[in-house]
C-alpha cells in the first residue's frame, strides 16, 4: 500500500512539472507594440494626448509612414476602438494645400496604435509650413487637435510634382527600396492626381516606367528592371529595380496612361541623359 502511494505522489509530481513546463510554452510572449519606432512629436488638447511615431527621428518630405497612439490625459491610459481620420495642409504666401494620404486604421483588436500615410510633396520653408489636423471619435464623442509640423526636405529626390500633358497635376512618389541592396529590389510606387487643392485620388491603371543610371560611372543602366504597375484598383504600383552596384543612382521615369499615351517623363539616349522627372537613391 505504501508502495502504491509513493509511486502515485511521484507520478501526480512528474504530471504538474509537465503540466506548468507545457503552460510556459505556451504562454503567449509580450509583443512591445512600439519596438523600431520614435515619438517625433505629441499633440495635445484639453482631454488626451496624440502621440506620433516613425521608424525614423521624424516626418520629411515624400511618403511618410506613420503610427500613432491617443493616451487620455486623465486616467494615463491608452484608447482603443477610436475612430481617426487627418488633414495636412501646407500653408503657402498665396494659397493653401493638402497632399496624398491614407485613412487611418487600428493596427489590430485591443491594439492602442493606429497607422497610416502622408505623402508630402513639398518641404517646410521660412515662411511655408504644413500643419496636421486630426479629428477623432470615442464613444460617440467627437475631439479634435491641431499642430504645425516638421517636413524638412529630403536628401535625395523621392517625389515629383507636374502637370501631365493632359492637364491633370500628378504626384509620383517613391516609397520603397528603403533599404536598397546590390539586388533586383522590389520597388513600390505611389502615383496620385490632384482632384483638387484638398484631394488628392489613387491613379488607377496607368504604368511608371523607369531606366535606373549611374551618372558617374558612364550613365550605365542596369538589367531585368521591371516597370511598375498595380495590382488592382487603389493600390500603389509595385515593380522590380535592379542596382548592380553601390553609389549614386538617378532613376528616369516616365509616367504612362492606359491609351500608353506618355503624359510627363522622356526615354533616355545618346542624347537625352536624364529624364524631367526622377528618383534619386544613393547607398
């Protein structure tokens, strides 16, 4: 009898030590929703605090990628379920304008950060400045805040700003390689109209064509490039660019319409170098 109790307290142990070894597998580990990502900048009214964040120090001029989240300055908590939309505006000598843009999304169920996109066609001056207004519903109460931002210019040109020879003003905008390899990259492209001074629609069915160069080495182009087009409706335009080697490299493009009709751009030759309008990227 006392045998056949020792042998069960042993077998019930080795049971819990499973037991607890497998529930500590098991455990879900703790995501730090804020992980590669600064708070550049925290807007604030009478009842919360909008913090925004990027993967970069700040906002600049091009395709913006940003998250933000909304604290209650009460209780020092964080809101989930908000409903969250933004307008940027540039404030000119004699007029003003917003840019392309995203709506703004909740990232996940009973997540406190919210993304979106501003793409910033034009940078910050000594007497032009954008500011961000965001408007925002919890629990069927509205708020809204207000602040003038930073959008300093780029280093290198990622964005271009023209009227097509069809009279519609476009914005073409480089959104990815961020990190260009000595590789075929996968390119992604923003392509926009101005509607109007506040609006600023998705391009559907049109193609970027590019011709990558590298004006120090001869203006040599490289191989297996593919031109950017969508996927569907809405989207951004995705293509393959290949970079052969390190340096500087300036990217002709030329933006085409469905009738294959070229609207703003010229195809490089002998004795045409460069296009009028251009990516740069130097790695």
């Amino acid at each position: 009898m006392k045998f056949q109790l020792k042998k069960t307290a042993i077998l019930l142990i080795v049971i819990l030590a499973f037991t607890s070894c497998s529930t500590s597998d098991d455990a879900q580990p703790i995501v730090d929703e804020l992980e590669g990502l600064t708070m550049f900048t925290e807007m604030v009214n009478d009842t919360h605090a909008i913090e925004l964040y990027s993967e970069n120090s700040g906002l600049s001029q091009g395709y913006n990628t940003i998250k933000l989240r909304i604290k209650d300055k009460v209780t020092n908590t964080y809101i989930q379920n908000a409903q969250v939309s933004w307008m940027p505006i540039m404030h000119m000598a004699m007029m003003n304008h917003s840019c392309p843009k995203s709506e703004i999304t909740q990232m996940a169920n009973e997540s406190n950060l919210y993304e979106g996109f501003i793409m910033f066609q034009m940078a910050q001056n000594d007497t032009e400045y954008w500011d961000l207004k965001i408007d925002y519903t919890i629990n069927n109460v509205n708020y809204t805040v207000s602040e003038v931002i930073d959008v300093p210019a780029s280093d290198k040109r990622t964005v271009n700003s023209f009227m097509g020879t069809d009279n519609v003003r476009y914005v073409v905008a480089l959104i990815e390689p961020n990190d260009p390899k000595v590789a075929v990259n996968d390119m992604t492209v923003g392509v926009w109209k101005m509607q109007d001074m506040m609006t600023f629609p998705v391009v559907d069915g049109f193609t970027v064509k590019f011709d990558p160069r590298m004006p120090s080495m001869g203006n040599h182009s490289s191989p297996n490039n593919v031109n950017a087009t969508q996927t569907s409706a809405g989207d951004l335009y995705y293509g393959k660019l290949s970079l052969t080697m390190t340096g500087y490299w300036k990217i002709s493009l030329q933006l085409v319409n469905a009738e294959n009709t070229v609207l703003k751009g010229e195809e490089i030759t002998d004795t045409v170098s460069e296009s009028s309008i251009f990516f740069e990227i130097e790695f």
